[in-house]
C-alpha cells in the first residue's frame, strides 16, 4: 500500500512510513493545542542539503522543552542498552520543521542531529556543561565549565544548492568522487552492514565501519555509478593517501556543531584547541 502525500509531492510512502507521518503529524497538533514551550534551531546545513521541497529545506526545526516524559527516555535502561536512547529522545523532541510541516528524523544528516542534540541538552539541563580535561604535555587534569550556547555551526561552503551531492578529485589516483553527506537512516545502515560483514567474515578484531561507510557515501567514481564497481574501487582500488585526503576534505564541507574548544592548561600554560568531550555528563548531569 502506498500513497503520495502532500508532506513529499511526488513520492510515494509506505503503509510504515503513513503510519510514522500520522504519528508525527498527531504529535505536532498535541504539541499547538498543549501549548509546550517550543524553540526554534537553525541547523548547520542551513537546510542547503535536502530537496527544495522537503521540510527540512527550511534550514530550521522546531523542538519543545524536555518533560518528565524524556527523562522516562533517557533514564531507560532498555534503550540505553540497545544504543538508542538518544535517538529516541530527539525524536520525541522535535516537533517540525517551524512551519507546520513534520520532520522525519530519518533524513536529517549527521551534523543536523548533532545540533539538535545540542540544543536539547541546552533546552533540558541548561547550557553550562562541566567537563574534566587532561592536559597533553604535563597530564594534569583540570575541570572547566563549557557554555553550550556559545557554540557555533562551522562555516562551510556549500555551492550545491538543494541536493547533496560533493565532488572530489583524488591527489594520487586523479580520480572524480562524486559524494553526499550520510542521513541519520543511511548511518543506521551503514552500522548494520559493519555488524553483518564482520559476522560473515567470522571476525571479531577487523571492523568493517570505514569501507561500509565510504560504500555509502560514494555515488560515483570517475562518471561511474555501478555499485558493484564502487564496492570493487573502495575495497581494492582507494589508496590510503587518496582515502585520507578524501576523509580530511569530508571535513572540510560537512555541516556540524563547531565543537572545538579553547584550553590552556593552569599547571604549565599550554594552549590548544581541543574537542568538547562527549561524556555521560552530557545528558545524565549529576544532580
């Protein structure tokens, strides 16, 4: 059963995708008629990523205060064991796309859902994020209280406006890489793929992410879009100097939270930028 909805004109939904659109257009006619508290986030990608007519073009979502209801989320231990505690935390979250439209969290790119995530720690527990640090030359560790809402999205150029699609010439091999930025859904396949070729391959030191993750990404090599020759390409033809440069400028043009962070050390004055580190603190923060 399929039908084409006036949310993505032209495509057509599954029975499971009809079903999560009602829930999701259920959820934002809740959300108006309660009257929750809502933000609006601008997203890293400026909504430059996705189709002219999609929700999310507009480059923003709009997402409610955290209830008793996330906590139940994140306080989960099911969830939390299965590894998806915060997706389903950000999904109960957000409530559209800040025009009326639902958002399906399935399409947002990675960088997106990291700003979200921001904000929701932001919107739950406040924007002060204590963290611990170790300093790179003399080890000590010192403790620094980071401001979430001081973050920044990276500024990045995106001249492809309404698609996602990237190109990349090789330094060494002088191949053409056309490219896109990974969804929250092609991630969870990505994950998938890893985990079943890593059982196909009875092995349980090789990890099959990186090559599963550049097979999804790439669209085509050199005007190429056959999958079987860009399996082939990753897996025998990607020299490492060639993946690094290609890894370095993905960089480089992915949309994402800046979440580099000045640190000078109080024991012998060094300086660096460093990444914020991610820890349980980030959503579990002690009372």
């Amino acid at each position: 059963m399929t039908k084409v909805t006036e949310s993505y004109p032209g495509k057509e939904l599954s029975t499971e995708e009809l079903k999560q659109q009602l829930v999701a257009d259920t959820k934002i006619a809740q959300a108006k008629e309660a009257k929750f508290p809502t933000e609006i986030i601008d997203l890293p990608s400026k909504g430059l990523l996705y189709p002219e007519e999609h929700p999310l073009s507009t480059g923003r979502v709009e997402m409610k205060y955290m209830t008793a209801k996330e906590e139940d989320i994140l306080t989960s231990q099911n969830l939390i064991q299965k590894g998806v505690v915060i997706d389903m935390l950000l999904r109960s979250l957000i409530v559209g796309n800040g025009e009326g439209k639902r958002v399906n969290y399935d399409d947002l790119v990675l960088g997106d859902k990291n700003a979200i995530m921001v904000a929701a720690r932001v919107l739950g527990y406040g924007a002060e994020y204590p963290i611990e640090q170790t300093c790179p030359k003399c080890q000590a560790k010192s403790t620094e209280t980071i401001d979430l809402a001081n973050l920044d999205n990276k500024q990045v150029d995106i001249t492809s406006k309404n698609q996602n699609i990237f190109e990349f010439t090789l330094p060494l091999s002088k191949k053409v890489i056309e490219f896109k930025i990974l969804s929250h859904k092609d991630e969870a396949k990505v994950a998938e793929t890893a985990k079943r070729m890593k059982k196909k391959a009875h092995s349980s030191q090789v990890s099959f992410e990186l090559t599963s993750r550049l097979k999804a990404m790439i669209l085509s090599v050199d005007g190429e879009d056959d999958r079987k020759a860009i399996d082939n390409f990753v897996e025998n033809e990607f020299i490492s100097r060639d993946s690094l440069a290609f890894r370095k400028n993905l960089d480089v043009v992915t949309p994402d939270v800046d979440m580099t962070h000045f640190f000078e050390c109080s024991q012998c004055g060094h300086e660096d930028s460093v990444q914020i580190p991610l820890t349980v603190e980030f959503f579990w923060p002690r009372v």
